[in-house]
C-alpha cells in the first residue's frame, strides 16, 4: 500500500475541535515516489487520528485536516469528515512532486504557514521534527523554526516532573515540554497532556493541578494539541460495563477443578465462593478447603497477612 500524508483540509471558518487525517492510495504501482519515509504500518490514533478507508484510499483524521488547500465541501457523513474523495484525489496530485524538508521525499501536503517560509513536510515526519498544527479556526500548520512558543515563567522547581506520568521533563517550556499558563507550576509531557486531552474531549479537559479551564485551554489550542468536542471517554455509552460483571474465578494458588478455574456449581465441591469485603477475588470449596456449610469466605488479602483466610458458617 502506498502511503501520503497530507496537510490540513479545513472548512472556511473551521470548527475548532474537528478532527484531520493521513492519505493513501493503494493500487499496486501508484506513484510510489510519493511514500513517506516516515510513514509506518502501525498508526497511533492518538497521533493520526482515525484511519478511513475507501476503494484505493486510506486516510488518517489529521493528515487530511492539515493539507493545504483541501477543504471540507461535502456534509459531515460524505466521504471522509466532509472531504470529498474526488478533491482528496486532487490534492494528490497537486503534492506529488512537493518534497517534505525533513525526509526529503515527496507527496509533502503539509505547508508552513508563516509568510514567505516554503517548508512542506508530511504530516509525522513534522510532529518528529518538532513542527506545530493546530487544531481549532483555520488549522494552521507551522515548522519548527516558526511553530508558536510559550513565554510562561516557570514557578523553579529541583526536579520537575510531568504532572501526568511523573517522569522527569524540562523545567522550562520547549516543543516537548508543556506548561500550564495559569498555575505556572504544572508541568506535561506533549504526548502526555494530548492524551489526556483526547480522553476528558472539550468538555472535560482542564490543568489537573489548578484545575483552569479557559486560559489552560486556550494554550493548549494554541499550542497544537488537540481537544475533540465530544463526551469525555468515561461517559461514552459501555465505558463502564466491566464494572457489573461479577468475578467469577478460581484464585487459589493451586486450582483442583479438572473443567477449569472459571467453571463453577451452586452446589457441591466446585461452587464458586467470592471474597466477603472485596469481592475480586474467588475459590472454589475444595480448592481453599472450605467447609461445606460455610456461607461466606475472606481472602487472605481481606483476613490481614498470616491470619489465613477466613469463612463462616450458618451454624452458632
């Protein structure tokens, strides 16, 4: 499959959480000059976005909302987020001989936006060297040397870490290193606050220190990183399924049940007894040699270390 990555397709006017999209086109022999050399088989969805196929084309959410000069003419439910396939199909063309200034292969669609600067680049081999795309009014793309920076004053600190992964980060700001405008205190990753900011979505997506929303958000628009309107992951419909399904197997170290840890009874030597207090952990009678009349068992992470697991019984 021969893969394009495309620079921002936007709507006049563009909605400020919309998401873009990575091109390809697949027949055997189809411009193969036009491959990036960053382009992998693997694609993270947080960093491209949702992958779209259709008859010889495969494109990414970011790749089409960052390609220059390719707007949004259809409603939301035609072709790809609104993008046509016949104009994606220009856009093809118009990039194939444009060369990308960090691999130096063409089909580069993504253009620098500050004036009279000529870099164009592929969509990952920019975010890789460090260039910015935005994802709210016009979508504008910049390369490193131009991309917005922050002016922010750090509050010092000995040993910054990100407040999101607590691994060690620059104490001041830079391309991979974010800092909340409003507290000046908290510290991310990109990779790091670009998650968050897909999971909590618009609606949701604050500084988990100081908790701003207006101003942090602002920033983080500014900044490139993208924040989808829509629920937060958590109150999507089944986020929370796995909460109501009952733990229902065999936890001892040493299971004698020949059908299998998850096979149970109502009764009998295989009946299926769960923790009392936590209720995620479970044995089988015979298993944990419990007694036959026992009507309720404690694991012996609930019973405290070296007092064993307890049960009890109906009988005084």
């Amino acid at each position: 499959m021969v893969l394009f990555s495309l620079q921002r397709g936007h709507q006049e006017g563009g909605d400020m959480s919309r998401p873009g999209a990575v091109l390809s086109a697949g027949a055997a022999g189809a411009l193969p000059e036009r491959v990036s050399q960053r382009s992998k088989p693997n694609y993270d969805p947080d960093i491209y976005g949702e992958t779209c196929r259709q008859d010889r084309l495969c494109v990414h959410e970011n790749c089409l909302y960052h390609a220059s000069g390719l707007y949004q003419h259809g409603a939301d439910d035609e072709g790809f987020f609104g993008f046509l396939l016949p104009d994606i199909e220009q856009t093809l063309q118009r990039v194939a001989e444009k060369v990308c200034c960090v691999c130096r292969r063409r089909g580069a669609s993504v253009r620098c936006h500050r004036r009279r600067c000529s870099r164009t680049f592929h969509y990952p081999c920019g975010r890789e060297r460090g260039c910015v795309s935005q994802f709210f009014g016009e979508y504008r793309s910049f390369c490193w040397q131009h991309r917005p920076t922050q002016q922010v004053q750090p509050l010092r600190q000995q040993h910054p870490q990100c407040a999101i992964c607590l691994e060690a980060v620059q104490g001041r700001p830079c391309y991979r290193t974010l800092i909340c405008p409003s507290c000046t205190s908290a510290h991310f990753h990109r990779h790091c606050i670009q998650g968050q900011a897909l999971r909590a979505a618009l609606h949701h997506f604050r500084c988990p220190l100081c908790q701003d929303m207006q101003t942090f958000q602002a920033e983080m628009f500014r900044l490139g990183i993208k924040i989808p309107d829509r629920d937060a992951a958590w109150e999507e419909e089944g986020a929370f399924n796995e909460l109501s399904q009952r733990h229902n197997s065999c936890d001892a170290s040493l299971c004698l049940c020949s059908l299998g840890r998850d096979y149970s009874n109502n009764t009998g030597p295989w009946r299926m007894l769960l923790c009392s207090s936590c209720a995620s952990c479970g044995t089988h009678q015979r298993c944990s040699a419990i007694p036959e009349d026992a009507e309720s068992w404690e694991c012996s992470g609930c019973s405290g270390v070296g007092t064993g697991k307890k049960c009890s019984t109906g009988s005084p």
